[in-house]
C-alpha cells in the first residue's frame, strides 16, 4: 500500500469512528430523554399516591371520623405497654380486660350519667333531711379534739389500683397495674373526643367502633407476640453440637459406636500366615 492509499484508508476510518460516535451519542441522548420522562410519570404517580394518603375521604359519620383519630392517638400507647407483658398470657390478658372494662365504665352513655347524677342528687337531699329530722344528740354533742392530720392518720387511703376493674374475673394484679397506669395515659384523649359528638347515633357508632377496634388491636398485638419462627434442624447438627457443648463442659467426647466390622489381621500374622 502506497502513501497514497494509505492516507485515503486513514480519513476513512476516521471519518467512520467520528460517525460511530455520533451515533452513540445520538441513542444516548435518546435514552437519556426517555429515561427523564419515566421518572418524571412515576414521580407524579408517587405524589399524587402521598396526596391520597394525607388526605383521605372521610367517612360519611363524624363519630368514624372522630373515631379514627382517637385511635391513632392511643392504639401505639397500648401496643408498646401490653408488649412489656411477656412473663406469661395472664398478665396480658389481665391487662386487656381492665383496659376495656375501663373504657366502658367511662363511655357510659351520656343520658345515664344524667339520669345518675339526678338521682344521686335526690339521695342526698333525702340523707340531708333525714339527718336534719332524727339525728342522735348524743353523736351532736360529741366533739372530736383530734387535728387534722391526726384525722387523716387514722383514714387509710384507698389505693385506686384495687378499685381499678372491679368486677373483673381476672386476678393478675402485674397486668391490672400496668392497665391502670396505661389508661391513666389516654382517658382524657378518650373522653375529649367522645364528648365533641352530641349526636345520638355518632355517640353509638364511636362507642361500639371503640370497643371492637380496641379488642381486635389486642388480638393482633397477641399474635404478633406469639409470631415466632423456630430455626429448622437435623439429627446430625443435633448430635455434633451435644459433641461440642460436652468438650466445651470439659467432658470426654462419647465413643463411636461398635458397628460389628472385624479388625483386619496384624503384621505378625500375616509373615506367618496366620
């Protein structure tokens, strides 16, 4: 090959690789483009999906509604406290039955607490005027020269723990105390949202749905206590690891067993062919 040809051959490959990479940067501009617009859709599938879940539909019953931020207000105080309770199932299940019964006695429907505190009102007039009509002189003309931390010596104070669930068949007394402690923590949210509804039928809703939802929260957190996976095993790993404990223990390691295959003959007896 002359110069000549030789030159002409080196324009050509050059003007090859320059089209070659033209090219590429050609298809990579491409895909680059085509790549933007696929994030650029899934960025705005993803947004609009966050959009949806901050804020929902609401549900057509404001109890619901009110309801469900009550829940997410308590439900994690509840969890992380029954989970504390591992010792045995009666602690747990002690401390689930006072949680709910503490929640009826103080979602009592409102027209019974008037009804209560009406009657109540009416006892204590009648004790007053009773009192007032036959009382004992001789207990009138008593006086009592203690003081007053003499008077509050003599009065044991009642341990409202021991009040707490009264009723309940439970005796798990580790469980009733955590419970207590616990309810101490959310009675005020739970009072707070039940008494914005005045609606009869929110009212109804909010308490059943509380109920339920509380005792199925319950149910889970069990589960998810008792959900454990034990590691799969074998004979072999059995018997290497019992072998490995009893050295480790400083034990000698058990014999091999016999397993009946003869010995073969020695040296001694085979130059004498025995």
């Amino acid at each position: 090959m002359n110069p000549k040809e030789e030159k002409v051959l080196r324009s050509n490959i050059r003007q090859l690789i320059k089209h070659v990479k033209q090219k590429r940067l050609d298809e990579e501009k491409e895909l680059r483009t085509i790549i933007r617009s696929l994030i650029s859709h899934e960025t705005k599938l993803i947004n609009e999906k966050q959009i949806a879940g901050v804020d929902p539909t609401p549900n057509k019953s404001t109890g619901i509604n009110v309801l469900e931020d009550l829940l997410k207000k308590i439900i994690p105080v509840l969890e992380d406290d029954y989970k504390l309770l591992t010792t045995n199932i009666e602690q747990r299940t002690s401390f689930r039955s006072h949680i709910v019964k503490a929640i009826v006695d103080t979602l009592t429907p409102v027209e019974t607490n008037n009804e209560a505190g009406e009657a109540e009102a009416e006892i204590d007039a009648l004790d007053e005027e009773v009192e007032i009509d036959i009382g004992d002189e001789e207990d009138e003309k008593f006086i009592d020269i203690r003081t007053d931390a003499e008077k509050s010596a003599d009065e044991e104070p009642e341990d409202p723990k021991e009040t707490f669930g009264t009723g309940l068949e439970s005796e798990d007394e580790t469980g009733r105390n955590m419970a207590y402690s616990t309810f101490k923590k959310i009675e005020s949210a739970i009072i707070d949202s039940y008494e914005l509804l005045s609606n009869t039928e929110d009212q109804e809703l909010f308490y059943d749905y509380l109920i339920a939802n509380t005792k199925l929260y319950f149910d889970k957190f069990e589960t998810e206590l008792s959900d454990t996976v034990s590691e799969p095993s074998n004979q072999a790993y059995d018997t290497a690891r019992a072998e490995e404990d009893a050295v480790d223990a400083g034990a000698p390691p058990e014999p091999e067993a016999d397993l009946g295959v003869p010995e073969g003959p020695t040296p001694d007896e085979i130059e004498f062919g025995l």
